[in-house]
C-alpha cells in the first residue's frame, strides 16, 4: 500500500464513492481526501467518510486513503478538532463499553452470546 | 452572488468552502488552479441562468465531468466551476439515447440490452459523455466505430452568449471554450455477440511491424492493441512485444468468453502495473504507421514502457518523471506525428494544437464567446 504522495489524481475512485453516488460532490471522493491531505488540511470532512477499501481496489497506485484518513484524523484529535459527536462516542466507549451510551435495560431487547 | 445562486440551485448546491474550492482546482493533469465557487446542476435551466450571469459579471465558468482530464481542460482559473455530476439521467429510445452530461459511459452501457455506446475510453467506468464530447474522444475500438463525432447526432449547448441551440457533431472537440454541453443524443451500435481474440508475442520490433502490417486490414477487427516489451517486462508478463487483435466474429484462435475477458483485464491493467512502478505520467502520440518502427526503437532505447491501439495509430507512453517528457514532445514532431489527439489539448498541450484547429476554434470562439467567459486559458 502506497502513501497518499503517490495519488496521481486519476479520478478512478470515483466508481467505487457511495458518497459521489449520493451527494454529486468530488470533495468527498478518495481523490478530494487525497487533494486535501496533499495540502495538508485539517477539517471536519474527514469524518465523512465510511472509510471502506474499495476505492483501494481501484486506484492504480495503491494508495490506501481509508488509512491515511485515519491518520489525519487522529491528528485532528490530537489538535483538538474532534467533533462533539466522535468525542461523546469515544466517551462512552469507554464509560461503557459501547459507542452508543449507558443503555436502558428495555433498550436492549437482543442479547447476543 | 451566493444568494443569488442559492436562490437558484439550492444552498446545498453551491460552495466557496475553502475545502471544496481546493478539491476543484485540480483535475488529473495535477495542474493546480483557483476556484472561485462550486456550482451543483441539476437542470438545463440553471446552467443556462449561470451562464447569463457569468456574461453578466464576467466571470470565467469551467464546465467540469468526471475531473480526469489529463491536460488541465478543467482547471479553473479563478472560475466558478459547474460539476455536472449530478446531471445523469438519459432516456433510451430505439437506437439513440438522450444523455445529459453527467452520464458515465459504463454505466450507460449497463442499462442497455442488445445495443451499446461503442466508443470506449479506458477510463469509461467513470468518465462522463460531457467530457467525452468536450475531447472527440476516442476508445479502443476506434478502428471500427471511430471517434465520438461519429456517434453524435445532436448537441445542445448553451454559448458564451447565452444562446441555447442544437448543434451537430461539428462543436465535439471545442473542450468547453465555446459553450456548455446540457444534452446530447448518441447513436447507439448492435451489440457484437461473438468475438474472438488473437495474442501474437514478438522478438522484434521489426516483427511487430511485419505483423501489423500484414493484419492490419483484415475487415473484421475491432481493435489492435499493443505492449511494448519493456512495458510487458514491468508488468510481470514474458519479455516478449505483444500485439493483440479482437475480432468481430470468430476468425481469432481464442474463443472462450472468460478466456477474452482475462486478456482484456490483463490489456486494461497494464497502466496499472506501470503506475505501481512509478511510471504515472502517461502521455498520447499519434503516428503514421510506417513511422511506428522508429518510435517503438527510441521507446524501447531511452527505457520508456509504452502500450496503446497501434491499429488506429495511437501509443501511449508512460514517464516516471515530467522533465523526460520534453524530449519525447521533440522526437514525436520529428516524425511528423501528433500529440494530443488523444487526451485533448487543455492547457498542458496547447503548443501541439494544429493550425488549421487553432484557426477554426478562435472564429468559432469569436462567434460563440465574445465575452471570453468559457474555460479560460485553455486549447488557444
């Protein structure tokens, strides 16, 4: 797996975008990701993204951007530009053990074992 | 402006986010540009109001596809760009198809049955028919089907003037500097059911001249594609120069379906395997064929791996860094071949633009945009 330096900004991930698919915009594309990691920008567009491997599958020089969006990420925490919504969830993970919260007990209405 | 264009496309369908004005200054030629706002279409008629108010204020507008223009045709220059990518609705009738630009060709081919769109660039998986026309673009069956004017019944365009016309194929090629494409109607080819494949592996380049030239006018090919034997060495397959020839009908010794698929994945691939070697800048030379010898030795000699449709006169030869690349525009003009045919002018190959196109493009520029607000700076 390449670093995102290699992006050669083909524009083949974006056959493999849910979010191109549902919103039109290239921003939130593996392309935009690796335009704006490239210039090394922090904001919050990086918690859009699910972060899946396809685009991987497609890109001719291997850059693995899901990995790089991670990276960049948790050097947003690191910076202090966490959302409150990944902040609360990171919370209760560890409050709880689950990213949802302190869950009532009619709330759980399956357990798995 | 920003309300007048929210009152026009929606909120969400405008932008001068930092973050999405950095993300639309690019395209895949990597040439970096300004973008002023980021428009979303949906409908004709906001193109059309855009335009107006474009002339209006003067602004520069660049009409943008899938982005993978690899000579800067979509890079803005303080521009408000219109991302077309939600304009993807086409309606199928008989043997045509009314297409918005936004359409991506794979995905129109999928919806169709026993017709198909022919013309099929290597990045048809995501490049949209808008693009397609902005370069007359062609595919790798150009042999037979020929380049995308041949296939274009119809173009509406909105010009520079603001003038919302039909046109003929005669405004394919003009790479968004006379007007904005809002429909096109493609002529649809039956589908070829059967096909066969040849795969010949040569020692020499004066094999693969031999070999061409005895092949290269049998009636039923649909296309001959080739690997140079430095791209072949790179890419993990025997050191050998490859030709292979598709056939429309069941002349070639390879018949199996799944057996023609993996060649074809194999063919598709190749610039993928170089890419991972480092050769990322892929350039287009056209040739004379009888000047196809001298070009493969030079390749073959400066180490440059290089594949691409022989059979129509086109070689792409990849280059792992951009100051190679210079020498390589030198020779091409030596041998009196072309640069550009393939991939469109833009802004990085304006130099190659053939007189004659330079000329027709500035009286239809004249005509079409007086005011100068379409895709600035590139083609002339």
């Amino acid at each position: 797996m390449a670093s995102v330096d290699k992006c050669i900004l083909c524009g083949l991930c974006r056959q493999d975008s849910q979010l191109l698919t549902l919103t039109g915009k290239e921003t939130l594309t593996a392309r935009g990701k690796a335009i704006l990691i490239k210039k090394d920008v922090l904001d919050k567009i990086f918690y859009i993204d699910p972060l899946h491997n396809s685009t991987v599958r497609n890109c001719p020089t291997n850059v693995d951007i899901a990995e790089e969006v991670r990276k960049r990420r948790e050097k947003m925490v690191e910076e202090g530009m966490e959302t409150v919504a990944n902040r609360r969830m990171i919370e209760n993970i560890r409050q709880f053990g689950t990213p949802y919260g302190k869950l009532r007990k009619e709330e759980i209405t399956e357990v798995y074992s | 402006m920003n309300l007048w264009f929210e009152k026009l496309v929606g909120k969400e369908n405008i932008s001068s986010d930092v973050v999405d004005c950095e993300v639309y200054s690019t395209d895949g030629s990597q040439i970096r540009g300004t973008t002023h706002n980021v428009l979303w279409v949906n409908t004709a008629q906001e193109v059309h109001q855009i335009v107006l108010y474009a002339k209006r204020n003067k602004m520069d507008l660049v009409p943008r596809g899938a982005g993978t223009s690899l000579v800067g045709g979509t890079v803005p220059f303080n521009s408000l760009v219109i991302d077309f990518t939600k304009m993807d609705r086409f309606t199928i009738k008989d043997d045509r198809v009314i297409a918005e630009p936004g359409v991506v060709l794979d995905h129109l081919n999928s919806c169709l049955r026993d017709k198909f769109f022919p013309i099929i660039p290597e990045n048809s998986a995501v490049c949209t028919i808008g693009g397609m026309c902005g370069i007359n673009a062609t595919g790798i069956y150009e042999r037979k089907y020929g380049r995308m004017s041949d296939w274009v019944e119809d173009v509406e365009m909105i010009d520079g003037t603001g003038k919302l016309r039909t046109y003929g194929n005669e405004v394919l090629g003009t790479e968004g500097i006379i007007g904005v494409i809002t429909k096109v109607t493609l002529k649809l080819a039956e589908i070829v059911i059967e096909r066969s494949m040849d795969i010949f592996k040569c020692e020499t380049i004066e094999e693969v001249v031999d070999k061409l030239a005895h092949v290269q006018f049998h009636k039923h090919i649909l296309a001959i594609e080739f690997i140079s034997l430095r791209a072949a060495t790179l890419c993990g397959l025997e050191t050998k120069y490859y030709l292979v020839l598709e056939y429309d009908g069941l002349e070639g010794d390879i018949k199996d379906y799944d057996e023609i698929q993996r060649i074809r994945a194999i063919r598709k691939n190749v610039f993928r395997r170089l890419a991972e070697k480092g050769f990322v800048y892929r350039e287009d030379a056209s040739f004379s064929l009888d000047r196809l010898g001298e070009l493969l030795s030079w390749l073959e000699h400066k180490g440059i791996p290089s594949f691409g449709s022989v059979g129509s006169g086109y070689l792409f030869p990849c280059f792992d860094e951009r100051k190679d690349i210079r020498e390589f525009y030198g020779y091409i003009k030596e041998i009196r071949g072309a640069i550009g045919k393939v991939f469109g002018y833009g802004i990085l190959k304006k130099e190659f633009v053939p007189d004659e196109l330079k000329e027709k493009l500035t009286l239809m520029k004249r005509e079409h945009d007086p005011h100068e607000i379409l895709n600035m700076g590139k083609v002339i």
